[in-house]
C-alpha cells in the first residue's frame, strides 16, 4: 500500500461511523475489519482517540491504525454476554466538574466523587463553580473552602454575568476537555457564554445518548474556536467508583495520600485506629472535615 496515511482525531462515533478531523478536513469513516476483530470486551475506538486514516477522498475514510490510548474515562455496562468496558472519552487533557454554590446547592460529596474518579483516572480536574451571581462571594468561598488548600485549579463563573468566562475559555485552549457536573448548575450555559451555540449543539447530543440504547450512543466533541475540543457528559456519576478497591481509595485524597505514610498501621482504614496520621491531621485542622466526611462515606459505602 503506498497511499499515504493521514493522522486524524476521533471526533464523532455513531452506529459504527467515525468522524475524524485531519489536517485537510473532516472525514467519515469506518473501521477496518482486521481492528475489529481485537478483542471484543470493550469499545474498541472512541472520540478522543488518535487514528490513521486511507482514502483521504470526499467522505470514504477508512481507519487504519488507532494510536495507543494513554488515557481515559469509561464504564462498565452489563450486557447479555459479559461485562462491556464503554469507553466515554479517549485521551482528555482534563475533566471540567461544573457545580453551582446555588440552586441547586452543592453538593460537595458528589464533587468528592468526581475528583476521586478523576485521581483513578490520571485526569487533571479543573472545578468550575457557576453562579455565583446568586451568592456573596464571600459566601461562595465559604461553601468551596474544602478546596481552597487543594492543588485543584479552581474558578468562579456567572454566564448571566459573565465573570470568570474569559478564563474559563483560556483553560479550554488547545485541550481536550470533557464537561461534567449534575443538570442544572449551568453547564450549557457556560458552553453558550464561551461560545454561541456550543451549549445547545452538546444538548442535542447528551439527549440522543440518554434515550438511546447502548449500541446507537452518540458522542461528540465539538471544536472551540480557538482551539481544542469539548465534550459534555452528564452523568459521569454513572461511571460510579466500580474498578477502585477500598484500600486504595486513601491515595485519590491528594491530602490523604501525603500522610498515610505516618499511620502507625499499614492497613489503617483512618476511621478508628490508634495512631492514625489522618484522623490526627483532621483534629488539628490540616485536613477538612468535610473532605474526611466524603473519604469515609465513600470507603464503607454510606450512601
Ligand atoms: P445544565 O443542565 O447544567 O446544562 O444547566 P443549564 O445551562 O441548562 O442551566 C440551568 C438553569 O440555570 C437555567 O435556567 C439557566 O438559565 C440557569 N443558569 C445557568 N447559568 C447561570 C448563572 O451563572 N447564574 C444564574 N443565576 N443562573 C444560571
Ligand atoms: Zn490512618
């Protein structure tokens, strides 16, 4: 074969079809039989990842190789056959997790949630807290100071006011970003404010997906015009905590995992043990009670 490869980026699945930008444009293409039959256990292609593509004509891409894929967000989905590993997103640069500090009123252990999933993943966390028209910001701050000696980029955002739009927008430049966070904090909003009609066009998608049936699941990432892509998955909570055991939990707590060294017993749980490093460091105000609360509730299971 002498034709040329083109390398391209996974943009669009759908039933079988790839969308793939590529240096001279857009193109539709399927799968190579050979890459099909590697095993069957999971998604073998999805947006995010990196592929080389034939017949760089009008629409007939054909997808010959699919880079490796250094990172990613996926899920378990029980099927008649076995587990099936669903991949959300291939390679994202970072996971934006969208809360409001009003209406809804966060919910800060969910939040917990997300950044644990992101720590598992290797997937940098950028926390967008949005509406903060509604609130002081003094009191805004308050509601998010659990965060505020974490290492996690943080940014406060209005799309009614516009705040913090501007850079919220640089952050997305040149990434690969996936949107998440519960409905109603403003997450399309925040897509419109950044740029018109991006919300809307990521609605359209995310409702095909939640009617659809596992096998017709839609994704897109949508270009920014500066830019980089975005996704928007609602609902990462479905991805649920399924593949972390509980005693490795403590080391997706950046602030628990620079102390567990110290606990006097190597299994410690840091719920009740003598000599625990954790439970020392909350009473002494190093770690948030309230970030303490989320470990335990997610180790034994409390919710
Ligand atoms: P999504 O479900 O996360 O995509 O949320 P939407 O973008 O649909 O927004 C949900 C509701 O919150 C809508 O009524 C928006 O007008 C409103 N909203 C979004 N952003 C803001 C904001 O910054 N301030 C205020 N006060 N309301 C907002
Ligand atoms: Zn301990």
């Amino acid at each position: 074969m002498t034709e040329a490869l083109l390398r391209g980026l996974v943009i669009r699945s759908q039933s079988g079809f790839y969308t793939v930008s590529t240096q001279t444009g857009i193109i539709t293409c399927k799968l190579r039989g050979r890459l099909k039959r590697q095993r069957r256990s999971g998604d073998i292609l999805a947006v995010g990842d990196r592929v080389l593509v034939s017949g760089s004509g009008v629409n007939e891409g054909m997808i010959e190789e699919i880079e490796p894929r250094l990172k990613m967000f996926s899920r378990l989905s029980p099927q008649p056959q076995g587990e099936y590993q669903q991949i959300l997103i291939a390679n994202p640069d970072q996971v934006v997790l969208v809360f409001s500090c009003a209406e809804p009123s966060p919910h800060l252990n969910m939040l917990d949630r997300f950044l644990v999933i992101a720590e598992k993943a290797e997937i940098p966390p950028l926390i967008v807290v949005n509406k903060v028209d509604l609130l002081t910001f003094e009191v805004v701050q308050d509601l998010f100071s659990p965060y505020k000696t974490l290492d996690y980029p943080l940014i406060y955002t209005s799309s009614r006011t516009r705040r913090g739009i501007d850079e919220l927008r640089d952050r997305l430049e040149n990434k690969i970003s996936m949107f998440t966070g519960p409905s109603g904090v403003g997450k399309s909003s925040l897509l419109n404010a950044i740029q018109p009609g991006l919300g809307l066009a990521a609605r359209e998608v995310s409702t095909i997906t939640s009617k659809g049936k596992h096998t017709t699941v839609v994704r897109e990432l949508f270009s920014l015009l500066g830019g980089g892509w975005v996704a928007d998955t609602p609902g990462l909570k479905a991805l649920a905590l399924w593949d972390i055991e509980a005693e490795e939990l403590d080391a997706y707590f950046p602030e628990l995992r620079l102390l567990v060294d110290q606990c006097q017993f190597n299994d410690c749980t840091h719920h009740h043990e003598p000599g625990c490093a954790i439970i020392k460091a909350v009473e002494v105000g190093e770690i948030h009670p309230a970030r303490y609360a989320s470990y335990l509730r997610i180790r034994f299971n409390e919710d």
